[in-house]
C-alpha cells in the first residue's frame, strides 16, 4: 500500500522550499519515506519562483506512470493514409502491405468542375501520406492533389508527405525552344506552396526535377520490382535483349542489361517530328 505525502513548506521562507514524499506501508509497518524537495529561489519582483518538474527530478513512482502513458499514447496510429481518385486500387494496395487502412476522406466534384475534399477523421498531429499520381487527365489528378494538401495542411497534419508515382509534366523540364515554360518547375512549387513537407515519386524523367523542389524528395525506382518479375520467368540470358526506346534511356537499358547477367543491348534512334510525333529508326 502507498501514500502521497505532501510536506509543509519551512516556516521561515513561505517560498523556500517544497517537498513530495512517498510512503510505502507494509503488513502495517512504513518504511523511510522517499522525499523530493525542490528548491526555489527568492522571490523576484514580488513573485515566487515555481519550479518546474521534469523527468529528471520525478520520484520513481511519478515517472513509472509517466512512462506508461507515454507508450500508450505512442501505441496509437499516427500514420495516416489517404487516396484520391487516380488510382484507389494502388492505395488500398499499398496500405494493405503496410497493415493500415485507407483514411476517409470525401472527394467530390461540383457542376463547374471544382473539386471539393474534406478529411473524415482526425489528423492532428499524424503524419500523413497521399497517394495521388498526376496521370491523365493531368489537369485534374494535379488539382485534386494540391487540394488534398491544403485540407491536410489546414487540419494540422504534422506532416505531410505526396506520394506520386506517376509525376506529370516531369518531361517539360526543359526549354528546348525559345519562350517555353518549364512546367516541371511550376508544379513543384505548387506542390510545395501548398503545404507538402515532402514528395515521394517514382522513376521521374530526369534527376534535375529533383532540384525543382524546395522541400526534401525522395526518388525511388522500380528497377528491383521489375527484375525479380524477370527473374520469376526464368528467361535464359541468351534470349533476352534490353531495348532503349531513346538515347536518353540508354544509362537506365544498361543498368537492367548488367542486372540480367550482362543482356544484349539495343537503342532505338528515336526522331520526334512533333508532339506526341516520334518515328523510330532503328
């Protein structure tokens, strides 16, 4: 059995000194009660100094229940995953393999085409995950992206972190012609601007789209994905050619040609005669 105690201040100084003392009882005998004094200063102005308890100076039998909540409340999930409209199947995928489940969230359009979203559940203080890939329409996907984020944003997320497997407009990330944008640029700054903390995508078009973003991005790559499916059909080396369908691939064809026990390679000579134009010669 035990007790809290707490003791009187000295009498000379109503401001000197506090204590907290434990007493245990055992079979109506106590033992040597263990006690916390805490020191205050002087008073300044008219106005005492209150001390402030930390974990250093609890007493045992404080800090043992402090602990215990501590670790009831890190139980809990604080990582949360929420799905546009892109890819659902994807999302539910890739919640399943981490053992969570998708957070709900209402999505919806109006009769002029905008996008209304409102998160179901509470999401203060989680870290957050969307997955939302900017495949076409483009246009949309990107919007309801951005639009995901701001809720996030505006309900207090810790953190929140865009997951984009396909990056939209990776490809303009260049002028290669005069009075061109760069609209791999401009969507990285609303993807930033908007409130991502971070961006996770997945084989962008050039490493350089990385630069575009002024919050941290994390670039992974399928390659491991795709060569255990290879490795699963067991395809004799001898019948297997790695083929480049540009020159701007040919590092990317090499890489899975050395992993494929040193593949044949071959590069298409891809000439673009305009937009969504290519003839190739090989």
């Amino acid at each position: 059995m035990s007790s809290l105690v707490l003791l009187p201040p000295n009498s000379s100084s109503p401001f000197s000194r506090c204590y907290v003392a434990h007493r245990t009882f055992i079979h109506g005998r106590s033992s040597a009660p263990n006690v916390l004094r805490c020191e205050l200063s002087e008073p300044l102005n008219g106005r005492p100094h209150v001390p402030v308890l930390n974990d250093q100076i609890l007493p045992k039998f404080l800090q043992s229940k402090r602990l215990e909540n501590a670790g009831n409340k890190n139980s809990n999930n604080r990582i949360k995953i929420f799905s546009g409209t892109a890819n659902t199947a994807l999302s539910q995928e890739t919640a399943w393999h981490m053992g969570l489940n998708l957070g709900k969230i209402h999505i919806k359009r109006f009769a002029d085409g905008e996008i209304y979203v409102q998160l179901q559940e509470s999401v203060r203080g989680c870290d957050v995950y969307l997955v939302q890939p900017t495949c076409p329409p483009a246009n949309e996907n990107l919007m309801e992206l951005l639009v995901m984020i701001d809720a996030c944003r505006r309900a207090s997320a810790k953190n929140i972190t865009a997951v984009i497997p396909y990056f939209g407009y990776a490809r303009a990330d260049r002028k290669t012609q005069g009075r061109e944008s760069i609209a791999a640029k401009l969507v990285a700054n609303l993807i930033t601007e908007s409130g991502a903390d971070r961006v996770l995508a997945c084989d962008l078009h050039s490493g350089q789209s990385m630069g575009y973003f002024d919050i941290p991005v994390d670039h992974v790559y399928c390659q491991p994905v795709i060569l255990d499916y290879l490795a699963s059909k067991k395809i004799c080396s001898s019948d297997l050619v790695v083929v480049s369908p540009d020159v701007g691939g040919v590092a990317r064809a090499r890489a899975f040609a050395k992993k494929l026990s040193d593949a044949p390679l071959a590069i298409v000579d891809k000439r673009r005669q305009g937009h969504n134009v290519a003839e190739g010669i090989k």
